[in-house]
C-alpha cells in the first residue's frame, strides 16, 4: 500500500507540470499566439496526452499558427479520437464525410460519429442521425435518424431541433405530427 501512495504522489507531481504547460498554451491561444501555445502543448501531444493532440489536430485543420494541413490535422485527431475524446470522435467523422486529409469514407464516418453520439456529443448525435436519414455510411433508416436527431435536439441542439420539426411535419422516422413539428421549429428558433 506505501508503494502505491508514492506512485500515486509521484504521478501527481508529473502531472502537475504538464497540466501548467497545457493552461499556458490555452491561455497563449486565447490571446490569438498561436505560435506560443504550439510550442507549449505540442510536448505534451508527442508524449501522448489526448487534449493536447486533440488541441494539435485542430490548429492544422484550422490553420492556426501552421500552414492549415488535413492530413497532418487527422493524424493528431486520430490520436486523440483512438483515447476517446468525443470532440475529436466527432471532427474525424466529419473529415470523412468531407475527404479531408483521408478519402472520403462514409461509412468509416459513422463509425467516428456513434462513438462520439454514444458519449452524448449532441453534434455527434446530428450527423449520426443525418447519415442513417440520406442512407450514408448505413442503410436508409428514418427511425433510427429521428432517434439520433431526437437526442441532439433534446440537448438543446438548434439545428437538431430544426432537423426534428421538419421530420414531424413530413412524418419521416414515425407518424407525421404537424403540433410536434411546430414544437420542434419554435424550439430552434
């Protein structure tokens, strides 16, 4: 037990001045220096911490502080993604959707969006919804879109909860429901 407390004193301790490091670039980027913050958390993503790969990946994808590079913006995501952080779950979906940085793959897209929409990533949940409604990456399934869309939209999501109204008003994915719908469409206005 002893050896634990001092594993876990010790961890702490490491922990510590990384954490520092990851607030300092946070904070450099919030200031728009971008240069800063790379140069402060591109040590902790080589060294495996998923924030700061996922933080990695977005400064190539957006082009902060780099020159913008897909490819080189995917492979810090995946790293990210592959440690299940949600938010990078879910852009390396939408790099699939789009062909950004890899071939466009719908399907390896949905795969990306549910395990993010399993998390309870809203947007997560949209996109997964909106790939079974245009049969993308999945077979064609209304029911199962309106169920994905529904938990987005239920999470205040206004694009979900525009998505939702629309379906009740066409009846896509159950009964049409012109009151539901209405419901829905005042929601995300």
């Amino acid at each position: 037990m002893k050896n634990l407390f001092v594993v876990v004193i010790l961890l702490g301790w490491f922990a510590a001045p990384a954490r520092a490091d990851y607030e300092a670039g946070m904070a450099a980027h919030d200031r728009g220096d971008y240069a800063t913050a790379i140069r402060e958390v591109r040590p902790l993503a080589e060294k495996g911490d998923a924030m700061s790969q996922f933080y990695m990946g977005l400064t190539y994808h957006n082009g902060l502080g780099v020159s913008q590079d897909y490819k080189e913006a995917v492979r810090w995501i995946r790293l990210a993604a592959e440690q299940g952080i949600a938010e990078a779950q879910y852009l390396l979906g939408t790099t699939y959707t789009h062909g950004q940085g890899v071939a466009q793959d719908y399907q390896e897209a949905v795969r990306w969006y549910r395990l993010a929409a399993k998390q309870g990533l809203a947007k997560a949940q949209l996109h997964l919804g909106l790939m079974y409604d245009g049969g993308n990456g999945v077979a064609e399934d209304t029911k199962e879109a309106q169920r994905w869309i529904r938990s987005a939209a239920e999470q205040g999501d206004a694009e979900a909860e525009h998505m939702l109204g629309m379906m009740y008003d066409l009846g896509k994915g159950g009964i049409q429901d012109s009151k539901e719908g209405a419901r829905w469409t005042r929601l995300a206005a």
